[in-house]
C-alpha cells in the first residue's frame, strides 16, 4: 500500500493544521464542551443576571443599605421582648424633664409631654409599623398570587368568580374597610392588624399576576408539559409562577411601601395599632397638636415613615429594571 502524505506545492511534507473552531466542532460532535475562546463574553445564569443589574443600580443598592440600617438600629437600640438593646432609656418610663422637651445629648430625639424618651417611643414605634408592613406585604403576596395564578390558568367560571371578586374589593374604598376590619381586630394586636391590611391590599397583584399568567399558558413548554399528563397544580407551581417571579416579587415591595402608609394612615385616624401598643402613625396622632409648639414630636416619626417608604419604592424600582427581560444583555 503506497504511503499517502500531504504536501505543499513544493513538495515538502506537512502536517495539517486544525483550528480552534474545528476542534471545538469535533469535540462537541463527540459530546464534549468547547472552552471559551479568548474574549469570549461569560454566560450568566438568569439568577446572575438579575442580581447584577440590581446591585448596578445605584438608587436602589442605596435604598437598601438606608433601610437596612433603620431596621438595624430600631432593633438593636432598645431591643425587642425579652432581648435588651443597647440604648439605655426604655420607652415606657418617664424621665425628669429638660426645659421643654427639646432635643439634647441626652435625649436626641426630644422628649414628650410626660418626659419620656422621645428616641425609644420612635424606635418602638419604627419596631412595629415595620413588622406590619412586611406582615401585610407576606400575606398579600400569597393571596393575591394565588387568586391570580388560579383565575389565569383555569379561565371559565373560576376565573369569572375570582375577578369579579377582586373588582368588589377595588370598587369599595380601601381605607374605609381597612378602617373597618382594623378596628374589629384590634384586640388581636399588630398581628390581627397585618392579617385584616394583608386580605384587603391583594387585588393589583392579583391582576397582575391573571395577566401574566394568561400569556405564559399559552408558552410552548406549559402545552408540552399538559401534553404529557402533568398536573395543572403541577405546571402552575413548577413552571408557570416560577416564569412569573419577576413581577411577584416587584409587586411584593411595593405592597410593604403601601402597607406602611396604610398602616399610618390607620393609626392616625385612630383604626390602627391601639394603646398600651405604639406605631409610627399613632405617634403622629398623639402630638398632632404640638406640631407649632413642639414640632420634633411631629417631624421625628413623619421622617423614618418617609425614609421607609422611599427605600421600599427604590428597592422596587430596581427589582423592576432587574427583572425586566428587554435590558441589553451586552451591558451585563
């Protein structure tokens, strides 16, 4: 058998030369993976990808680290239930006047009509409006993607119950039936108050997450999922609501902004968190009428509300843009 080699047009023998591309081709032929060529961008998970356009966003990585340290100090500072904080004044004892109250190194915060430390009353109070509003935020969240999820996937009559539901709780003023509710459950304290905001304050995630949930049913793997025999819970819990996390989870924070400021409003109208208990709007209420007189018992609680609720909105504002599929990929 005659030896064949290649040669070049000189007649010299040569070895050919495989490139990068045709041993990549020939290795994922044979089932292998190809390394990334050099420049190559890095591939990111859609996990990675969100977390990256979050924490780009300057705003809302701000928001988080002011919220983070309002909810830091209001339980560090004087402690919750059986465990002390470290600020040395508690808030349900009074203490000898200074002048009128006004601010001082002692007391940074001021203190009210009957001496107290005006600085643990707020922290208390910053304590649980926002226990509340995460409380209504959990519990609306559930139920609104539940109801959502339920009327989307089903359509026919369960839909047609479940909206027509949601558009009773839209039509009725939300603040007089949490006005309502909120009262009826007061004895049950700022737990029963979370529960009554959170089965109020579900209806706009609810709607949002029917509207999602109608285009994703119609996605090629939800039908190949149902052309097997998968079990509509099954697709719902495992492939649709999954597909659906970015707008829960922007909705989500949002109803904590509207929970707090719900919440406020409540308990300055008198429908919140009642007595021995304390809450940011109630503070507001108590020392409405020293507003000229003696306006760091006003302003003091009216700015940890503010910075509260600005926080959750930045937080929600960069989650959206996190979430939002159309960002330029190249960016990240």
């Amino acid at each position: 058998m005659s030896d064949i080699r290649n040669s070049n047009p000189d007649g010299e023998d040569y070895q050919p030369q495989v490139s990068a591309t045709s041993t990549d081709a020939v290795g994922l032929a044979a089932g292998g993976s190809a390394a990334p060529l050099p420049g190559e961008d890095k591939s990111y998970s859609q996990g990675q990808l969100v977390a990256r356009r979050f924490f780009r966003h300057k705003g809302a990585l701000t928001a988080m680290i002011v919220l983070g340290i309002v909810i830091v100090v209001a339980f560090t500072s004087i402690g919750i239930g059986p465990i002390p904080g470290w600020w040395s004044k508690d808030y349900t004892l009074q203490y000898d006047k200074i002048g009128d109250g006004a601010p001082t190194w002692a007391y940074p915060f001021g203190q009210d009509t009957g001496g107290k430390d005006y600085f643990a009353l707020v922290m208390r109070g910053t304590q649980f409006s926002i226990i509340i509003a995460f409380a209504v935020g959990v519990i609306s969240t559930i139920v609104g993607t539940v109801i959502g999820a339920l009327a989307g996937f089903y359509r026919g009559w369960i839909e047609s119950i479940l909206m027509r539901m949601t558009d009773v709780f839209i039509v009725i003023p939300l603040l007089a039936v949490a006005a309502v509710l909120g009262r009826m459950a007061g004895g049950a304290g700022i737990w029963g108050l979370a529960l009554v905001l959170g089965l109020v304050t579900w209806t706009s995630l609810a709607r949002l997450v029917r509207g999602e949930v109608l285009s994703l049913r119609e996605r090629d793997f939800v039908l190949a999922a149902q052309s097997v025999g998968t079990g509509a819970w099954r697709i719902i819990t495992r492939h649709v609501l999954p597909n659906a996390i970015g707008v829960i989870i922007v909705s989500a924070t949002l109803s904590i902004s509207t929970a707090i400021l719900l919440e406020t409003s409540l308990s300055f109208l008198g429908f919140g968190v009642q007595a021995p208990d304390t809450s940011l709007g109630t503070l507001i209420n108590d020392y409405k009428a020293a507003f000229q007189t003696r306006p760091w018992l006003f302003w003091w609680p009216g700015l940890m509300i503010l910075t509260i609720a600005l926080c959750v909105n930045f937080i929600g504002d960069g989650l959206r843009d996190a979430f939002d599929p159309r960002q330029n990929r190249n960016k990240d």
